[in-house]
C-alpha cells in the first residue's frame, strides 16, 4: 500500500488555452493559492488475472472517470494484469471548486509510480494526472499548480515541465478562509462558447498585471475583476460575497469554477471570520486552511 | 523586521554551463538534494544619510560578498539611501557544499522583496540571488535548486524561470546524512580549467541515465561515478568514504564541492549511523537533515 497527500487548489482568474493535437499542452494561464486540504489517497496494486480498477471516494464506491484515466495509463507501461485498489479521502467539497479531481488523479498518479515500481520522475507523473483532468474537462491548471504548491501565477498553459509558473510571496500570517453553497461542473462551462469566450476576454492581461505588483491583496483585487467581467458569479453566490466583505476588510472573490467564494485572513483572526460567515447559514461549507508549498508527497509506503 | 528560513543544498553531479553574456542564463545542469538545514536571515532596513550595509553571520562580523551583491541589487531598484542589517544564522558547515551561499543570498532576497515593498515575484527575487552566486563564483545551481525544494534534477541550466528542473520522488522513510571534514573553495575548483574539463566529461550523459530510473539509489550511484570520474576526491575524504559505506549498505558519495560526504539512511537508523560516522574522529562535524521540498520562506515579519 502506498498512500500519498495532495493539496487542494483554488483558482482566482484564468485563460482557457487549448492545444487540439496534445492534451499535454492543453492547460491555462492564470493565478491561484493550494491549500493544505486536498485529497488523501490510499492505493494497493495486487497481481490478478485480468485488470480490475475499485475505486472508493469517503468510503462509497464511484466511477470516478479522471481517477480511472490515470490508472488505465499506468497500466499501459506494464504489460500485466493488476487488481488497483483505490481509497479517496477528499477533505473539501467537491464539484465545489478546490481541485479535488486534480488532487485525485495527481494522488493516484504518484502512488501508482511507487507501487508499479515505474521509476518516473515527478513530470512525468504529474502528466498522467494532467492529461486526465484535460480528456475529462475536470480542470486545465490545477494539475500543474498542485504539483508546484503555494500562490502560483500560471504564465505559459501546459503539464508540469511543459506549463511555466512562477510564484508570490505571501506573509506567513494568512490563512485561507473558503465557503461552498453548493455544486457547480467544470465541464459544463468549459465546455460551453459563450462562457469560454467571455472567460478568455477577461483572463487575458490580468497576469501582467499581477507580476507587476506581486501581492495577495492584487491577487484579489484581480480575481474579483475576472469575476465580474466573465458573469459567472450567480445571484445566490453574489448575496453572500455581499455579506462576506461586510465583515471584514480584505475583498473575496469567487473560486473559478465552483459555487464557492475565498479570502484570505490574519492567522489569529481567521476562526473567528468562519463563525461569522457560517452564522450565513448553517447549510454553508466553511473551512480555513494552511496555504500548502509542498505539493504532492508520498507519506506511508 | 524580516526573517527567511532556507533549505541547504547538496549537489551529488553535475556539469558546467556558462554564458559570458548573461549571468541569468550561466548555471548547471545536475541532480541534488534540499535539506531542511540551511540559512536563517533576520533582515532590518531603515532609512539613513548614506548606504550602509552591516553583515554578520552566527553573530560575527563578515564581509560577505555574496549577500553584499544581492543586496546591492536590490538597492538599485530603490533611488534611497538605507541602512541594512543582515543577520545570517548558518545551520551548515562554511565551505563544506551545503549550499550556504546560495541559502543566504536567496534568504537575503527574500526578505530585501519584503523589507522594501517590492512586491517580486519569487522568480525575480530568486534570480537576483543566482546572479550574486554566479558573479562571485560560490555556486551555479544551488540558487534554482533552493527555490524549488525537493531532490531535484537541473535539466537546463540558469536562474528560476529560465533553468528548467525536474525531480525525483523519495520514499519518506529517508532521511539525509552529513559528514564534513574540512573547508574547499568552490572558487578554486570553478575558475581552474583542468577541473572544469573533467568535470564536464564526467558529468555528461549522467542526467539521461537518471531520467530513465530516477530513484535515490540510481541518484547515488551516479553521484559515485561523478565522483570517480571528475577526480575531486582527496585522499582523506577517500579513507572517510570507504568507513563510512563499510557501515551501511547504501553508498556514499561527495558533496559538489566540498570536503563533505553525504547519503542517505532510514529514518530510524539514520541517528545510530550518525553516531557511527562520528567514532571516526571527534573533528568531522556529523549531521542528519530532512529533505526541504518547501524551499525559501519567510517565517516572521
């Protein structure tokens, strides 16, 4: 059994750059944070006479399609028969925006690397589990973003080794403050022109912007304008953006793409801004976390 | 005031790639290991008649090239005269190729970003760092290395963002050990041009051989053959090696370039070892470190 933990990732404003021969140049430019609650994945790979994939997520059985794209990769570099046991254990929300599909299949990637005995260095892990998130529409820069870790700013699009980031500098007394209302697909504006147009139309020019002034505050400031201009905030999610700011001096935006809104806070002030935020509604998921610099990392073998 | 922790770096191969027109793009390809003992720097800038620069390390007056340059630097981005304190706490060995210069000119760096409001991003701040290195001849891909984190392979030589780097997953069970039994200038071995020949042969070819099978093991024995080939290996360092592998059954190999040694052990023998290597002689100083896949941080502001 090999067990591996992957950050979550939550991005403030992005560009939909797709590559239509190779899904290993298909990805985003754009900017977002990774967060120490992501996805815990413990997997076993025993010999068997003909291939079989169990996947569980929180311990109910599911088809998890990006998961199953990563493993029928792996298999491809043996020429044998394995039964995969895969056991998810997902610490946000999900189809909420915090890059559980991505932590999913970057977690799955690595442990099958280790228990394969494959050898592979970190890209080209990193690229299985990127390629699945691009063939499943799940996601176009988390992948690379999770394998970095820490507040990214994705300047070229493309799997790790072929995508370029770069990185800010935050203070280390913030803490990320996250709320989910509710469910939101990736696919289904990825997949939809309007919305794509209107993303592209406003994702593109915030990265200058950014690397002119390196800051977590611009960092808000130019999420929150990609968050206008491509109208992707819903009526419901707008109302409690409105009372999130109310409480508190720094902007929130809205995490791209989930029904979901993000802050960031004072370490020693942070407990107190999720109790006022939950006070919303008790149907609120509310939850802080540690900005994650580590990325992936295999922890029992 | 500002206070940055940052990893310390051992080389186990690698080759030299210059480029007399632009320090940014001069570096090393080669592979090597962050370890989570290196430089912490506390840094205070305040305004003054004239430029002052005051610089100690583990409380002792220094010269300090290396941090002068990145500090001039950074001053040049300001048209003010300030007064700044540099306190380096060094957790390595001075000229044993732990990664010193690098992890203090890279701490210095980042806390400069903070001190004086210049909102970099880590890629700018990191390459003022790798310049420093590579114009006073301490080190050619520490400073990328560094920023990363993480037992890294350095496929294309240069600063961060313009050196391109992969890395190899380690078990967690490892942990890093350290011998050090005397000073070399890295100077002395980098401007001599029978070394540089040598090592350019011997380091060659190596970065294939490890993409193809990147494990720690695989790492090492390369690093060995590295070793033996480039002919870097003094007399006494041999007899230390030749100990210390009699002990253990990974190999050990030098550290680029220092009159260190160093390999890895599990984590629950790694202190006996320690004491092991320590019964050769009270003057090697002998330490266990953590792999650093975090890189630069800053801890205090």
């Amino acid at each position: 059994m090999t067990r591996v933990k992957c950050p979550g990732h939550i991005t403030g404003f992005f560009e939909i750059c797709k590559n239509g021969r190779d899904a290993r140049y298909t990805g985003s430019r754009g900017a977002g944070v990774c967060i120490d609650k992501g996805v815990e994945t413990d997997l076993t790979v025993l010999d068997n006479d003909e291939v079989k994939v169990d996947i569980t997520l929180n311990g109910e059985d599911i088809a998890a399609p990006v998961t199953q794209s990563v493993v029928n990769q792996f298999l491809e570099f043996k020429k044998q028969s394995y039964l995969v046991l895969v056991r998810h254990n997902v610490e946000v929300p999900m189809s909420a925006g915090f890059g559980a599909s991505g932590a999913g299949a970057l977690s799955t990637a690595y442990a099958l690397n280790k228990e394969l005995e494959l050898n592979m260095t970190r890209n080209a892990i990193a690229t299985v589990a990127h390629i699945a998130e691009v063939e499943n529409q799940t996601g176009l820069g988390d992948v690379i973003a999770q394998t970095y870790g820490g507040v990214e700013i994705r300047l070229e699009p493309g799997a790790p080794g072929i995508g370029r980031v770069d990185q800010i500098i935050p203070d280390p007394t913030l803490k990320v403050v996250c709320v989910n209302m509710g469910k939101l697909e990736t696919k289904s504006i990825l997949s939809n022109p309007t919305h794509q147009e209107r993303i592209n139309r406003a994702g593109k020019k915030l990265i200058a912007e950014l690397l002119q002034n390196a800051t977590i505050e611009n960092f808000l400031r130019l999420s929150k304008k990609f968050m206008e201009e491509s109208e992707l905030l819903s009526s419901e999610l707008k109302e409690l953006l409105i009372y999130v700011e109310d409480l508190h001096s720094i902007p929130a935006s809205m995490v791209m793409l989930g029904e979901s809104l993000f802050t960031f806070a004072e370490r020693a002030k942070s407990d107190e801004l999720k109790d006022e935020i939950q006070a919303y509604s008790p149907e609120l998921k509310v939850f802080t976390c540690e900005i994650d610099y580590i990325g992936p990392r295999v922890i029992e073998v």
